[in-house]
C-alpha cells in the first residue's frame, strides 16, 4: 500500500499539537495517526482513504485550478461530510487535520451566503469547526477560523437514513462489480475474440475461454444470478438442497442485578436554559465523554454533548447549572420532555419524605464529582464494580429497584444502602453495607443534605 508523506506545515502543527509524538516530515499519515490517536484502529481500507485523503486535502482548493474544478471538489467533499463527523466517519485521523489546514484559510474568506446558504458548504464548515474546538483533535492553533454556529441562512433538511442506507448498498455493489473488472477480462473477451487471438492457435482459444469462464463465474456470484451461456456448459442442472434447520440462538446471558448495571458519569454542562413549553424543567447542554457518532448527542462548541432536561427549575437556581461538574445516568432510555427529548438524567439529592409528601418541595441539591474529575469519567460504587448495560430495559425496572439504595451518609459522601434493596439484602455476601460512590480521582459529595435519598 502506498503511503503519503506528511509535508512540512502539516508536521509542523502535528509537532507543537502533540510534543510528545515523534513527527517529522517522514513520517506517514497512517503511522502519523496511529501515534496521535492510539485507541482509533485503522483497517487496511481506512489506511488507503487516510493517504487518499491526505493528497486531497492539498489540492482540493488549490489557486492553481480553475474556479469549476474547484466547486466541485467542494461540493463532493461536502456531500462526503454530509453523513459523517470525520473523514472516516467517526474515526479521527491526521487527514482531518491536514483538509483543515488547507480549508482554513479559505473558509475564513466565504461570504455567509457560501458558508450556509442554500446552495453553501454547510458540512465543511461544520467539519473544521469540530476539528478546530474538538478535545478528540486537541489542536494547538494561533488562529481559529471565526464561525457562529447560529448564522445559518437555509436550514438543510436532515439526511433521509433509509435512502442513505440504499446509497452505500449501491456504492457497494459498485465495488464488487469493479473488482470483477479488475481481473483483467475486457469487453471484446467476453463477447468475442480479438483479432490477435485468433493467430494465436487453439491454446490461446482454450485460454480466453477459460477466462471467460472464470469471469463469468465470478460475475454470477456477484450478481446473484447464473451467467448465460456458461453456466450451462459444464455443469449440469444444480439439485435443490433441503432446506436445513437454522441453528438456535443461545438466549442471552442475563447479568446480575447490581448497582454496576447503571452507566454512571461525570457531566460537564456547558450551559442550562428555562424548557420553553414547562415552568418546572431546566434543559442542560451536559458533555459526558462520548464519542462523536454516539446515538442521541449533538456537537457544541467542539464537544459532543447530549441534551438532558431535568425538574429542577424552582429548587436550583439557573446560575448554579452553568459550566460545573454533576454526576449523569446515561443509559436510561431517552424521553421527550414536552417536546424536548432528554437524553440522560441529572442526580441530585433530596430529603425522604413519607409516602403521600411532596417530593418536590426542596431542598435539593447537585451531586458533586470530585473536583479534577473529568467529563465522561466512570462514576461508581465501591465493591460494585462492572460494566453498564448498553441502554437499562424498561420493562427490566433496573433503576427503579437499584435506585432507593441511593443515598447520602453524615459525612455528607453518596453512597448505596445494600439493605435497602431487599433483591440484594440477602445477596451481598462479603459486600460492604455502604458502598461510597467514587470516581478514579475520589468519592462523590453533596453540599449539606445528610441521609437523603439521591435519584
């Protein structure tokens, strides 16, 4: 596979964006993007649309080239981008980088009307804003091209999944079709020979034959069908096989109830607004540390974030919800919150009440990660230990059963009550009655409430 080298400005912000990394300018995109994105693995595919990718980004807007030339090179990356965060898809890679490096400057010169309008590059701006803001890139630039994500001139109509889905199906097809082509069989083999065959004798006549054969077959299988007039030839009439039993899938292994099951993290709301349609809900803008491509997110300022509404208007003033730490659940199954789908849930102490009270009457207070804790850090408790279910099964009422276990101690720490989970009461074993609900970097706190209930 031939690989691209990396030219000199591009190793240059690679080296002060990453100083760690050994780059120099032989250094290939591939190698290059393995070192600086170490849990992104590239398959051989993706290894040739990085160095593809990287010859693109040089002369994609080149002055050299005639305005048409231009638009359309424009126009057939912004279709690429139009279903995908990054160049690869999700994966980020030093082509990225280096088609913002070559865009950048020419982006920061489009009117508005290029930009968003309605014939405008919506997806390319859109991409190198992520790559400029992004944490998953990092990039240590002088100079960030300007672009308000709220100055849209024409709004783009969401892309149509299933006519999405029919377009890579097609483009598959494509590719297999083309692969048969590259075997090296022309039209006039296929239907004829050329006339230099026919001096060649009959080994040269058995020889095309038999590729055509060959071809052919490799044609039916493709296509799905058998291939005219060869087929026939050598073999006979196929036998109906009996159809066989598919084999039975083993039901899936049911896991434990346990607290672990609940995919517990840090957030980081970058902002909180009023719900326009409900006076008690709040609808925070929370990072959680997903990656781009992750169901139910969206990206801002860089980051990919999900849209959480929570009851908490009249209990905690809005100035508290602004740019601070809270601890997320990120696997129930997303509701819409009159006409907001909120896809995670804010915890949060509160007094017990009796059965019949007001729960909703306050105080109420955040739960608080420890301080250098990170976006998107795993949030647990301790002797519960374990991987999160994907999304909790309604039906299942995981976190309704696990959920009055949460609670706060008189050293005001978050911890689970195993004897207030009678599933788990008889169950616990050698776990500790109390286990403190901890992140990598320490145990999670609130302000002042003392055995409340968190939810």
């Amino acid at each position: 596979m031939a690989t691209s080298a990396l030219d000199g400005q591009l190793a240059s912000l690679l080296k002060s964006s990453f100083p760690s990394t050994d780059i120099s300018t032989e250094t290939d995109a591939v190698k290059a993007s393995s070192s600086i994105f170490p849990t992104a693995h590239y398959s051989d595919v993706e290894k040739a649309e990085i160095n593809q990718w990287l010859i693109t980004a040089s002369h994609i807007a080149s002055p050299a080239e005639d305005r048409a030339k231009i638009d359309e090179r424009l126009a057939s990356l912004n279709t690429h981008l139009s279903s995908r965060t990054t160049l690869l898809g999700s994966k980020p890679s030093v082509a990225d980088i280096a088609l913002y490096q070559n865009l950048a400057p020419v982006v920061s010169k489009w009117t508005p009307e290029e930009r968003t309008g309605e014939r405008g590059y919506h997806h390319i701006v859109r991409h190198l804003d992520f790559v400029q803001y992004s944490p998953t890139f990092g990039l240590k630039l002088d100079e960030k091209v300007k672009i308000d994500p709220d100055e849209v001139i024409f709004k783009i109509k969401p892309i149509d999944a299933k006519a999405e889905k029919e377009r890579k199906k097609k483009e598959k097809e494509a590719a297999a079709a083309g692969a048969v082509a590259a075997g090296g069989v022309t039209l006039t083999t296929m239907t004829g020979e050329p006339a230099g065959e026919a001096q060649g004798g009959r080994k040269s006549k058995e020889k095309a034959k038999d590729k055509v054969q060959q071809v052919g077959d490799a044609v039916a299988s493709v296509v799905g069908k058998e291939t005219p007039g060869v087929a026939g030839r050598n073999q006979g009439k196929k036998e109906k096989k009996e159809k066989q039993p598919k084999p039975q899938k083993a039901p899936p292994v049911e896991k434990p109830l346990s607290p672990c099951l609940i995919d517990l993290r840090v957030g980081h709301i970058l902002k909180a607004t009023t719900h326009p349609n409900a006076d008690s809900l709040y609808v925070s803008t929370i990072a959680c540390g997903d990656p781009p491509g992750t169901e139910n997110t969206s990206e801002h300022e860089g980051q990919i974030v999900r849209t959480v509404c929570s009851g908490l208007n009249g209990l905690i003033p809005l100035e508290e919800m602004q740019n601070r730490k809270i601890v997320v659940v990120c696997n129930l199954k997303p509701v819409t919150m009159r006409g907001i789908k909120s896809a995670a849930m804010v915890l949060a102490a509160s007094p017990r009440v009796a059965e019949g009270e007001d729960s909703h009457k306050g105080p109420v207070e955040l739960v608080n990660p420890p301080a250098d804790s990170k976006a998107g850090d795993r949030v647990f408790f301790e002797g519960w230990e374990g991987e999160p279910d994907g999304v909790l099964n309604p039906k299942k009422k995981i976190w309704e059963t696990i959920q009055p276990g949460f609670t706060t101690t008189e050293d005001l720490e978050v911890g689970f009550e195993v004897s207030a989970v009678p599933q788990l009461a008889n169950e616990g074993g050698s776990k500790e009655e109390l286990g403190k609900l901890k992140t990598s970097a320490g145990v999670c706190t609130v302000k002042t409430l003392k055995g409340a209930t968190v939810r």
